[in-house]
C-alpha cells in the first residue's frame, strides 16, 4: 500500500512539474512572439521591398489552404510618414542662425525669413588672363528642407519619430553681460613678399655613342605638383670587350712519330721536338688513364702545322709554334674502323702548363723563344680516327697562357677517309685555372716570369706586377695583331683583412675543335661533338669554355675573293643540363663558335653559364668585364660572316627563322659590368648569303626553346641579355639579283633584369639589318633601377636605314624591335619597355605591363632634329618609328599599362618621327602619362577606317591615385627647343614650356577617365 501511496505521490509531482515547465516555456514562447512581431512591424516600415509573396500563394494542397493571409502587416505603407529622412543632416551655412536659441523670442522671427539664394553661372578662365563673365543666374527661395540640421527650416519640431515619441528639452538661456569697448588694431601694413616660382630646369642629354644604352628618367607630377616635365634620356655608357680571342692550329703525325715539323720537304722531329713521355693510343682500344700515368711524367713537345694561308694579298706560311702534350687517341696500324673510349679516371688531378722548357737557343724562329709557349698544349688531343671519345672524369689544371683542355681536329686523311661517324670530346669532370694561384708559381721568378700584385678592394694598388708581350702564330685579335700582352691578374686585400688570391694569366680553352682536313661529308652520324657535362672555371681573360675554330683550308689557301665552298664540319656542341660554365675574366666566352661549319646539328646550352662573378668585384685588372655567355663571333683572320641557322627556317618562305640552333634552354647568369649573355656578331661582307646565293636568309641566337625553356638572368651594371649584330645584303653583277641576310635575336624563354642600366635584348647598327624580338613565349621581367627590356639603336647620324629597304620584300616584320610576348615590371625605377633612338623601328603586338616610379611604355625618339630658323624646314637625322598593331592573333589586342608617379604608357619626341597606334589598349593610372607628344604627332586609329571596332580603334583609359597624383590622358607640351639655323642645331631649355606635340584621330577613340583622371592639361601664362 505504501508503495501505491508513493507512486501517486511521484506521478503528482511530475504532472506538477510538467505543468510548471509547460508555463515557463508558454511564457517564453509569449515574449519572443512579441519580439519577432515587433521586428515585422520594423521590417514593414523599411520597406514594401522587404515584404515576401503572401503565404498562402505558395503553400497550398488539394481544395485547401492551409492559410488566408490576404492582408498586410501592420506598419506596411508608413515609412514616409514616420521616418520623414534617414540621410545626413546638412548644417546651416547662416552662422546667426546655427546659433540662435528657439525659446528666443526673435527665434519665430529670423527663421521666417524668406531671403534669396542667388547661384550663377560663369566662364572658366585658364591661366588667368581673362575676367570671369557671368551669363546665367538663379534665384532659390528659403522654404521647409527636410535634410536641413536646423529644426525650423525642417518643418517644426516633430514628437515622433518611427515607432518612438520623442520630446525635445531645450537647455535654459543663457544671459551674457556685455560692456562696451573698444581695442584698437594693430596693422601691419608691410608688403607680402613675392612669390618666386623657380622650377628645375631640365637638363636634356642625348647619348652620342651607339655602347650607351639609354633609360629615361621622368618627372610627371613634380612630387605631386603638375605640370609634368619631359623625359631625361640617361646613358648607360655600355662597354662590350669580347674582340678575337685566342686561336689554335692543329698538327700533323702522331705522339709517338714525334715528327711534326715541316723542314720543306718532310717532317721531322725538329730543333726541340720530342717524345718524351708523351703516348699515342689505338682508338680502337678503351684506354683508362689515372694519376700515375701522368704523375712526374714530361709531356711530349711537338710543332703545329705550317699551313699555308692568305694575308695582304700574299700566301704566307704559318710559323710552327712549340706545344706541349700527354697523348693522341686515334689509329695508330692504319686501320680506320671501330672506335673506343679513352678515359681520364675519376680522382685523377693533372696539369698541363705552357712554360717554355725548350732549349731558346737552337730555335731559329723568335715564336718559340719567348717565355711560354703559343702552340697550344693541352692534354690531349682526338685526331686520325672514326667513331672514338675521350672522357675526362678527373681534375685538369691548365697552367699559363695557350693552354687547353683538350682538341679534336678534322681529319679525312686528306680526304681520303668517309663515313666515319661520330668523334666525340666529354667533360664530366673539371677543368680549371685554379692551380695558377698556388705557391709555386708565385717565386721571385713568378710564372714564366710573371709576378702578381697586390690591390686593395677599391682597386688601389699596393704592390705593382709586370707584364709580357708574346708572339703568336696566327692573329690573336683584329685582323692582323700578331701579338698579345699577358699579365697576371692581382691578389685583392679585402676590408676585412683576408685576401683573394689572383695570379690568373687567361688565354684558355676547355674543349676545341680545329681545322686539320675539310671535312664536308653530311650524313647522319659524321660529326664532331663537343659536350660538357661536368665544370669548366676560368678567372683569367680571353678564356673560353667550348670553342669551334676550324676554318676550311681553302679559306686559308685561297684568300678572300674565290667561290665556295668555305665550310668545314657538322658539330654538335652542348653544355648539358648538370654542366656549369663559369668565366670569371675580361673577353671571354662560355661558348664560341667562331668558325663557319657544314651543318650546325647542335650548339645548345640546357646546363648553367656564369659569366662574371658576384662574389668577385669588377676591377681594372681583367676581372667581370666584357664577356659572353653564348656567342657567334666573326672570324676577322679570315673575313667570313658565320651561319647562325634556325630550327624553323625555309629557304622558300621569306621571313621565316625564329628559334635559333644557337639557344639556351639553361641558365645564363651575367654579373660584373659590360657583359653579355648571347651575342650574334657575324658583320663581314661575306657571309652565308654570298656562299648559298639565297635571295633571303637568317641567322638566329635565341633564349629559350620551342617549349620556353631557357632563363637569362641580368645582375650587376651596363650588361646585355641578348646582342644582335648586322645582316648583310650585296648585289651579283652578273646576275643583278640582291642577296639578303637578316640577323636576328629572339626570346622564346624568360629575362630577367637586375641590377642597374641593363638591356634585356638589343639590335642596331649603321645598315640596321638586325632585328630583336620578344616572342610569345617570351617574357621579359624589369627589375632595379634604369633598366631597358628592348633597345634599338642608330650608329651613324648620316647612315642609311636599309632595313626599310628590305622590310616588305622579305616580309621581316614592322621593326627592328618587336614585343609580341610580354614585358613587366613590379617595383623598380626608371624602367623602360622599349626604346628606339634614332632611325630605326619598333613595334608591339604583345602586352607591357611596368608598374613603378618613372617607368616608360614606349620611347620612341629621333636622336638629332631640328629646324632651319630661316626656311623653318625641319631638320632631323632621319626618324624612328612605333607602331602597336594586331600580331599573329587578330583576336588578341595589344597593350601598355603603366601604374605609379612619374611615369608614361607612350612617349614619342621629334619633328619625322612617327607614332602610331592603329589598336590596343592603352592605360596609364597613379600619376602617369597615357600618351606624351613632344614636337611631333601622335596617331591614333586605323588609317581610312569607316567602322569602329577593337581592331582599328585603340582603347584608352586613366585614373589617378589622389588630386595631387592624378593621371593625365593626354600631354603636349616640350620643355627643349634648337637653336641655330642649319644642321648645326644645339638643344636649349626653355623659359617657359609651348605646346609643340599633337594628337591625329584617323578614327574614334574609346577613352575612359576615372577618378582623378584627366583628359588634356593645359598650362597658364605663369605655368
């Protein structure tokens, strides 16, 4: 029973419980149904816009609904009523009125007042030379203004507001007793002073030199001020030291022949010729050679080759200068079939030197006297043989001038032997110059005689060095030098106190191929191959990490007037994707091919060259100057232009060759000063054209494969990425036809540029017969300060353009420099995109896109013009040109945009020069110049257009950053002029700024002017 009793008792608590709960959560329910109700009040007065669809046109079933809410909210409709105006009040401009208290009694009275408001209408003077004129008033009554902060003008004070009532409560007057007084003023009857405006005048510098680049410094907004100045043309003052290098001859017979100097009527062994412990080993036998084949072992001393060559209009016999060697690889039974490897082990660390240990006295030839010898030593050499390789996989210390690594020569036993296959040289160890710093050749006596100063880190000297003149078998540099001075680089005291040894003699080579037979047989396996796959170092100059100079022997023999053929060889050179070139020294090359080859297979880049050093500071001592990376160098010996051929040349398509068998697909690295990354330099009056007799043809160094592969990376000062030299054309006599060679320099991968006052890719000259062009792939990264992306040149101020002359004919493009990738800049100073000086062309069908202070567009000017005061005929040295027009891609529209102070999208100057935008977009935004006409005429739109669209109507945009950084659309005012009559016309700076420059719509224009953007500015009087 009890358990019964307690049951009841729990179940009655927990209905209680429950009951209470249910109430609580009623009450709850209560307070937020009346909230959310409120809210839709609320919402009604915002607002029909807030209102959904009735419930019940969207909730329905079969023949009911579950509601009828047909009505509206309460509060819909209202809002106006009570919610008069939600904006910002405006404040009385009456100061009496802000401060009259409403309880005054005269309150009711100023208030209303009904007095006018007057607006007019006037002219806009601009510079201040003439009075305002009125033309136009209007009269406004005071009345109730709702947004007024001054509650009477507003309609009274209103008790309410939304779903508030509000009453205003005024504070109580306050009473001010005022006594009478009188202060006298204290007048300062002084006159202001006058304000003196005098701004910078301009100084304008105009480069002289064809070397100096030129980057434009351009003051836009004057630090936030208007009117802009006109560029300043900076030169850069390039300096390019890579002339002729180092040439070697080959050599006749074998090692162990020992014979190889020429007496007159056979070989023998000579005055100081000699076996030693030199060795000849059968190429049909792999060879494996370690230290202790060389160790304390004397090298071999054989003669080069007196072959036979045309100087001055005479045959003359080379002199046979003494040379050093270990080996040759190669037949030594006669036979010539098979091949095998020699190989230089790994660990093995050998040094090959050029001291003349030659008995001086029995030498009947001066060139074999001196203190080391010219010939040429080298390790070893690959000669008289088909289908073998040498391999070094150790250590190779070049010691002294006119050493080398190792040669292969051209050999068909005089012709004699075919289908020999591939001959073959592989570096996969090093080869250096860096034994030349040990002690031991650091005596009293130095190296050969040469001893090694001592300068401080600034360059000062403190202990001085000598120097040497040495004789050399053929000509060294230029044409006809016969002579080189050699001195050893220094030791440099650092400010921290330690030193950097030098004692580096230059005048090296890694790895070479000669000329000892003409070797023309093509087919698919006769070739010569040269290819590094370890690290090639030289800090000394005129040092070259892999070199071609096998001249044909009938250019030798025959002069320079005979037909053809002048080729020697099919080559396939490449530093491979693990190989490292470093060239530390004055007018050296990573890579030369500085001979006229059969066929070029390949002469290619994928690894890493380091010219220059960043860790080396450039002195006056042969150190980070004047060298390239890759390059194609004339051969002045013998006066013949080199072959540079395309991968996608057709003999039958004028225009065509783009991407150049001489390509990097690596990394170049250019630091110091005056460097060059690939360099096209095949000027001679003979080349490629006069040997094929085709109307048109290419020569072609690129960065970057068809993949856009290939990375140039421009540090230091004054250096260059990619440097075209000039084509050639001649007429036939007999035929009358004219034959045409283009040189050319393209980018199909990527550039960037550090550093200060360097080009990324330049092309000029006197005939203007060269081109350098961004690709679409390409793309060209501006960084540092007053650096150029592409420049063109002009050399001689009276020299004739004749690549107009060929422009159409052979379908070469619009200019001389051509932007269809992109080029782009995020920071930096004094940046420009493209710069055309003088009487050459440019154009871009591509994309610029420079953000910075003072970066340029375009820089499109005529290096000397003038007027003649007296006939007031324009005098100029020639005119440049620009034209930004559809590419490749009629869909794609080019552009320039430049974003920051200072700055300008296009700025063309001179009195023929021509600028013309056919298409494109246009933008210029944060203190830049769109368009800058200084004395000369911009054009805008297709020429004898009727319609408007994106392809003969340019795009043209501006927005500024603030009303002090503002962007100006369209500027014309010169702040130079000439002077004098005549062609003797001197550049003077003016007194006050004239607006010379004009605009020309061919067609309409679409412009879009943003905020703080300005169309035209004009300058006043006191401008």
């Amino acid at each position: 029973m009890e358990e019964i009793n307690s049951a009841k008792n729990s179940l009655r608590n927990s209905v209680g419980d429950l009951q209470t709960k249910i109430k609580t959560a009623r009450e709850e329910n209560n307070k937020k149904i009346t909230g959310e109700r409120l809210e839709l009040i609320q919402l009604m007065e915002q607002g029909d816009q807030v209102v959904k669809s009735p419930w019940s046109s969207w909730q329905f079933g079969a023949n009911y609904f579950y509601s009828d809410w047909r009505g509206t909210y309460q509060g819909k409709g209202d809002k106006k009523e009570k919610y008069p105006y939600e904006g910002l009040f405006t404040r009385s401009e009456d100061l009496f009125l802000r401060n009259i208290h409403p309880d005054s009694k005269h309150y009711a009275e100023y208030t209303s007042s009904n007095s006018a408001v007057t607006h007019s209408l006037s002219t806009l003077s601009v510079g201040g030379g003439s009075p305002l004129v009125t033309f136009g008033e209007t009269t406004n009554k005071k009345g109730k203004d709702p947004h007024s902060a001054t509650t009477s003008l507003r309609g009274g004070n209103e008790d309410s507001y939304g779903l508030a009532n509000v009453r205003i409560r005024q504070e109580d007057i306050v009473k001010i007793e005022l006594g009478a007084g009188v202060k006298p003023k204290d007048i300062n009857k002084n006159p202001n002073p006058p304000i003196v405006l005098n701004p910078a005048k301009p100084q304008f510098f105009v480069p002289q030199e064809p070397e100096n680049p030129a980057a434009p410094v351009i003051n836009i907004t004057g630090g936030g001020i208007l009117p802009p100045a006109d560029p300043k043309y900076l030169g850069a003052g390039f300096v390019n030291g890579s002339s002729e290098g180092m040439k070697v001859i080959s050599y006749q017979g074998r090692v162990d022949e020992e014979k190889t100097y020429w007496n007159g009527t056979s070989y023998e062994e000579g005055k100081n010729g000699a076996k030693n412990d030199g060795k000849s080993f059968d190429h049909n036998k792999n060879i494996t050679l370690n230290n202790s084949d060389f160790s304390a072992k004397n090298p071999a001393m054989l003669y080069t080759t007196n072959m036979v060559w045309h100087f001055n209009g005479s045959n003359i016999n080379a002199k046979q200068a003494l040379f050093k060697t270990y080996f040759d690889y190669g037949s030594i039974d006669g036979k010539y079939t098979g091949g095998g490897t020699l190989t230089i082990a790994n660990g093995a660390n050998i040094t090959i030197d050029s001291i003349n240990t030659a008995n001086k006295l029995l030498e009947a030839d001066d060139i074999n006297k001196q203190n080391f010898l010219v010939g040429g030593s080298r390790v070893g050499t690959l000669h008289n043989t088909p289908e073998a390789t040498i391999e070094n996989k150790g250590t190779i210390n070049l010691v002294g001038p006119f050493t080398i690594g190792f040669e292969a020569e051209t050999d068909t036993g005089n012709g004699t032997r075919i289908g020999q296959g591939e001959r073959k040289i592989i570096n996969s160890g090093v080869i250096t110059d860096k034994a030349e710093t040990e002690e031991k050749y650091r005596g009293s006596g130095g190296l050969g005689g040469l001893t090694v100063g001592t300068i401080k880190e600034d360059g000062t000297e403190i202990t001085s060095h000598n120097e040497i003149t040495l004789k050399t078998p053929l000509p060294i540099i230029g044409k006809n030098i016969f002579e080189t001075t050699i001195k050893r680089t220094p030791d440099m005291l650092m400010n921290d106190g330690t030193i950097k040894k030098g004692g580096y003699t230059g005048y090296k080579v890694g790895m070479i191929l000669t000329e000892k037979d003409t070797d023309n047989e093509v087919n698919n396996t006769n070739k010569y191959s040269l290819i590094n796959k370890g690290t090639i170092e030289f800090n000394g100059e005129s040092s070259v990490g892999i070199d071609v100079y096998a001249p044909s022997k009938e250019i030798y023999e025959s002069g320079n007037d005979n037909n053809p053929p002048f080729t020697n060889a099919t080559i396939d050179v490449l530093n491979d994707k693990d190989g490292i070139i470093a060239i530390n020294g004055y007018n050296s090359y990573g890579m030369r091919l500085s001979s006229y080859v059969n066929k070029l297979e390949r002469f290619e880049n994928k690894g890493t060259i380091n010219v220059g050093n960043d860790k080396i500071e450039t002195n006056n001592y042969g150190v980070n100057f004047g060298s390239v990376g890759m390059g194609v160098q004339t051969n002045y010996f013998t006066e013949r232009g080199l072959a540079a051929p395309a991968e996608d040349f057709d003999k039958n398509k004028f225009g065509s060759g783009y991407i150049g068998k001489v390509k990097n697909s690596g990394t170049i690295n250019i630091y110091g000063k005056g460097n060059t990354a690939m360099k096209l330099d095949n000027d001679s009056v003979y080349t490629d054209t006069y040997y094929t007799k085709l109307l048109y043809n290419v020569n072609v160094v690129t960065n970057g494969d068809k993949n856009g592969n290939g990375t140039i990376n421009l540090y230091g000062t004054k250096n260059l990425g990619l440097n075209a030299g000039e084509g050639i054309y001649f007429s036939d006599i007999h035929t009358n036809n004219n034959y045409f060679t283009m040189s050319r320099v393209t980018n199909n991968g990527t550039i960037n540029v550090y550093g200060k006052g360097n080009v990324a890719m330049n092309a000029g000259g006197t005939a203007a017969l060269n081109q350098a062009i961004n690709l679409e792939k390409g793309t060209i990264n501006l960084k540092g300060n007053n650096n150029i992306a592409m420049w063109t040149f002009f050399f001689e101020s009276e020299g004739s353009n004749s690549f107009r002359n060929f422009q159409n004919k052979y379908d070469l493009g619009p200019g001389n420099i051509i932007n269809k990738g992109t080029i782009k800049s995020e920071g930096g100073e004094n940046l420009t995109a493209m710069a055309i000086v003088g009487d050459l062309d440019g154009a871009n069908t591509g994309t610029i896109d420079l953000r910075g202070k003072g970066v340029v567009g375009v820089y499109n000017t005529s290096r000397i013009s003038g007027y003649d005061k007296n006939t007031g005929e324009p005098v100029a040295d020639g005119k440049s040109i620009f034209k930004m027009i559809a590419g490749d891609d009629p869909n794609k529209n080019p552009k320039i945009n430049v974003v920051g102070e200072n700055s300008i999208a296009v700025y063309s100057k001179g009195i023929l020069n021509e600028t013309y935008l056919e298409r494109g977009d246009i933008s210029a935004h944060d203190g830049a110049v769109a368009l800058y006409s200084d004395r000369t005429a911009i054009e805008l739109g297709k020429k004898g257009s009727s319609t408007i669209d994106m392809t003969n109507s340019p795009n043209l945009s501006v927005s500024g950053k603030s009303e002090k950084i503002p962007a100006i659309m369209f500027y014309n005012y010169t702040y130079r002029d000439y002077k004098t009559a005549g062609f003797s016309t001197e550049e003077i700076v003016l007194e006050h700024p004239i607006a010379k420059g004009s605009f020309i719509l061919n067609n309409d224009v679409n412009a879009t002017i943003g905020k703080y953007g300005i169309a035209f500015y004009l300058i006043g009087k006191d401008g």
